[in-house]
C-alpha cells in the first residue's frame, strides 16, 4: 500500500515537472516571438545611408 501511494505521488510529481518545464518553453518561444518582431520592426525604422 504504501508503494502505490509512493509511486502515486512521484507520478503526480512528474506530470507536474512535465507541465512546468513545459509551460516554460512556450513562454520562452513566445518572448523569443516577440522579440525578433521588435528586432524587425526596429530595423525597418532604422536610417539608411541614402535617407541621412
């Protein structure tokens, strides 16, 4: 009985982790979004040479 109940909660504890590590990942896909259309957006306002 007390294996089943060990062995539950490590489950519980690893689906857990799983969804977190998870979670992190499409933040960090996200902020990675974002950031490259600022970086494009920046540098579509960006002064040429020709326009100065």
């Amino acid at each position: 009985m007390a294996d089943n109940y060990l062995e539950n909660q490590y489950d519980a504890y690893l689906a857990r982790k799983a969804k977190k590590e998870q979670q992190k990942k499409l933040l960090f896909k996200k902020q990675l979004k974002a950031y490259k259309e600022r970086m494009e957006r920046e540098k579509a306002n960006r002064p040429t040479d020709e326009n100065r």
